[in-house]
C-alpha cells in the first residue's frame, strides 16, 4: 500500500470520515470514492485491530457480479455466467421474434414493408 493511501485512511479513520463500503462473499471492502464500486478503484478490509489492510488477491462475488481484485485494486467486475447466459438467451429470443414479424425464409428472404420479398 502506497504511503500516501495510508495516510489517507489514517486520517479518514481518525477524523471518522466515511469510507464508502460493499459487502462481498464473506468480506466487506471500504473504498475512498463516492458511488458504487468500479474498476480501478483502490480497496481495503479491516482487519482484528481495526487497521485498513488490503484484500486477499481473487475473485469474490457481488451480488449477480464477480469482482476481481488484484493488488488492491478492482481490475473488473463481471457478470456472473448464469446473468451472461440469461441474457444472451433474452436476446436470442428478441432476434427470433423480429425475423417472425420480418417473415424470414429459410433461404435468407424476407418480406419488406411493401409486401415483395427481397434477397437478403
């Protein structure tokens, strides 16, 4: 952890400033910006005696997220495969339903707004 970090939380702790917090799997990361937690933010754990110390390297779930942690810092947030999944089949769904409206063929026509059918 960088000096100037930690004499930021050392401040922020004595002048009991809030840190902005989440609560992950089993642990809850504090954070100095405003707002939900994103990539590139710096984060921190307490530990037994109350001092800031940084989390354990891996991933952690967040919600219907994942978040990576490396060094301290959130290198990204994902989306869990089951919330991937769920929309990748929403928007399957979506394309099937506009190539009924459209009348797609099997042989890559459709009809047109003008009632023909045009090759694709």
């Amino acid at each position: 952890m960088k000096l100037k970090t930690k004499i930021a939380l050392k401040l922020a702790k004595e002048l009991r400033l809030n840190l902005s917090s989440v609560q992950l799997d089993d642990i809850t990361l504090e954070y100095m910006e405003e707002g939900n937690l994103r990539e590139g933010y710096e984060v921190f754990v307490t530990d037994e005696e109350g001092a800031f110390i940084l989390p354990e390297d891996g991933e952690y779930a967040y919600g219907e997220k994942t978040v990576v942690i490396e060094s301290g810092i959130v290198i990204s947030i994902n989306e869990n495969e089951k919330q991937e999944l769920k929309k990748k089949r929403q928007k399957e769904k979506k394309r099937s339903r506009l190539r009924t409206t459209l009348g797609n063929t099997d042989q890559g026509n459709s009809k047109c707004r003008c009632g023909n059918v045009c090759k694709q």
